[in-house]
C-alpha cells in the first residue's frame, strides 16, 4: 500500500501535520493527491510546539481555515483519533 493510499484511509479525520518550517497545522483532511499534497479544513496553526502529537495550553494558535500543504514540507503527520496511529514517514 502507498503511503498517499494509507493517508485516504484517513479522508475526514482530524490530523496533525509538522512542517519544515517548525509549524504544526490541526485540520481535518479533506484531500491528498499524487505528490502528496494535503488539504486540510477548518485549520489550525501551532507555533513553538515542542512535541507534535500534544500541543500544550500556552502554544501560540492561529485559525487558518482551509489549508493547503505541499507535500514536500511535510514532516509528520499524526492522526488525532486516540484509537489511531501516527502515519510512518
């Protein structure tokens, strides 16, 4: 299975996706093409995450709304879904 196939998988679910740049964006994945482009919904941005998976109470947060991200920024994705892994790189 491709990893843009495995990411499908998870189509309206609300991820985490850390990008080159040091940011995390929250949204719900809306659409992943060949070259692994993400489009993300109702989004939102964390600046100074030390950890991707859990964003703290005093992270800087920016609404952003629907996002698209280029896939050759991205870093990690992780799935919010508590019953659900991260998405290996």
């Amino acid at each position: 299975m491709s990893k843009r196939e495995e990411l499908a998988a998870y189509l309206q679910k609300t991820v985490r996706v850390q990008v080159s740049d040091g940011r995390v964006i929250e949204g719900a994945l809306q659409c992943v093409d060949k070259d692994m482009n993400l489009v993300l919904s109702q989004s939102i941005e964390y600046h100074g995450l030390s950890d991707v998976s859990s964003p703290q109470a005093t992270d800087t947060i920016r609404s952003l709304g629907a996002v698209m991200v280029p896939g050759g920024h991205i870093k990690a994705i992780v799935v919010k879904d508590p019953s659900a892994d991260s998405i290996p790189e």
